[in-house]
C-alpha cells in the first residue's frame, strides 16, 4: 500500500542512536544529587515510564509534579550533561548505515523528527555523520504540540512536500509511535531499548530489533518486487 514511497521519517534518540543508557546515566546521576526518592536511585522501569521519548515539559511535570519551573530548570540542566556524554559515548543503533544507503539508493526524502531540544538533536544527528543526509530536522518543542501528539510527523510532510500514503516512520518509543500511528502512518519499531511487548501496545505495523533485523529487510525488498520507490516507481 506504501508504493511508492516518497519519504522515510526517524525519531532521534533511541531510533538513530543508542541514547537511551546516556540519558539514563544524566538522570541518574542528578537526582540522586538533589535527593530525589530519597537518595535512591531511580532504575530503569522509572527511566521508561517518566522519561524515554517524552518532551522535556512531560518529563518535568512528572519528576516535580508540584513546582514545574524547578522541573524545566532541572531538564536543561540534564541536557547540558548529556551533551557532554554524546561527545564521548555515542554509537549508532545496529545497522544504521545499511538503511542510510538503500535510502540514497532508492531517492527517498528523509527527515528527522524528535521531541529532543534543537542543540541535542543537531548534536547527535552531527556526531553520527547525517546532518547532509537529513532535508529537516523537525523539533516537536517548536510545534504546538510535541509527540505523542501527531503534529510533529504532520509538519515532516508538509516541509518534504510528501503524503501520509507513501511514507512510513522508524521510531522506538511508545509516545513516538503512538504519533505516527496518530498521523496515519505505518510505524516500524525499533526495539532498542524499550521492550518489545511495550512497543506493541502503541499498534507498530513492525516492530524490528534493529536496522539489520531480517524483518525490516524483507519488508523493503517486498517494497522493491512492488516498484516500491519514487527511483523505480
């Protein structure tokens, strides 16, 4: 139904790299520093459930739910650290270069759309070697509304000139696929960090483990035998 495909959409964190562990460790790290939860130190069920894929607004309230000011001030603080960290640490998610080309390959539009600040997701996106492959980068905190709101992947189409029929999205958390969904879009999911079972419940077309997951490449040639590219259309 996808063919031809005209342009391919990925979150940033989690989808692109493997983010996740970094943000955890900033998170981690600052608030036991501030005495959050007594002392002890949020794991990674907390990390998934308050933070992974949300917007930093989200992600204040619900880590100081009575004084949202003291929650945004705490966030950029964290984003400072993990940018830190991306300059060291950062690795590419499994496969991620095989998918980069069949994209060249087949002339497909690409963006990337991202609830990260601007500064992290220009960061990361340049640190991995993409900032020319990317026509935009979309930033869900400069639309009225970040993900899981569609909004985000909407203003993707509109900058690339695409439709929702020919265009499917990589996304690895809940919130975000539950945007795409929202857009009327396929999803593939990717299972970097956030369990597969989690990933499902946001209704993926695929969930995948990674870019050279077996699954994804045999859903791309499947778009191939059908002339499933602008290229070959």
């Amino acid at each position: 139904m996808l063919a031809p495909v005209e342009a391919v959409l990925f979150d940033v964190d989690g989808t692109l790299c493997d983010s996740d562990p970094l943000h955890y460790y900033a998170f981690r790290e600052m608030l036991q520093e501030i005495g959050f939860n007594g002392g002890v130190p949020i794991d990674e069920e907390f990390f998934i459930k308050n933070v992974a894929g949300k917007h930093n607004d989200d992600v204040a309230r619900a880590i100081f739910p009575d004084d949202f000011g003291r929650g945004l001030k705490f966030c950029n603080e964290k984003e400072a650290m993990f940018r830190r960290l991306v300059t060291e640490q950062l690795k590419p998610v499994n496969g991620l270069y095989k998918v980069k080309k069949w994209i060249e390959d087949h002339g497909v539009k690409r963006a990337a759309v991202t609830n990260a600040p601007r500064p992290n997701a220009e960061l990361m996106i340049s640190m991995l070697g993409l900032t020319d492959f990317f026509e935009a980068v979309i930033i869900g905190g400069e639309c009225e509304h970040a993900k899981p709101h569609p909004e985000p992947y909407l203003k993707a189409l509109e900058v690339l000139k695409v439709t929702k029929d020919h265009t499917f999205i990589f996304e690895d958390s809940a919130s975000g696929i539950k945007a795409g969904v929202a857009a009327e879009m396929p999803v593939v999911g990717i299972a970097t960090r956030n369990p597969e079972h989690l990933l499902m419940q946001a209704k993926p077309a695929l969930v995948v483990k990674d870019y050279d997951d077996p699954r994804l490449w045999a859903a791309l040639d499947e778009l191939d035998k059908r002339g499933g590219t602008v290229k070959n259309a």
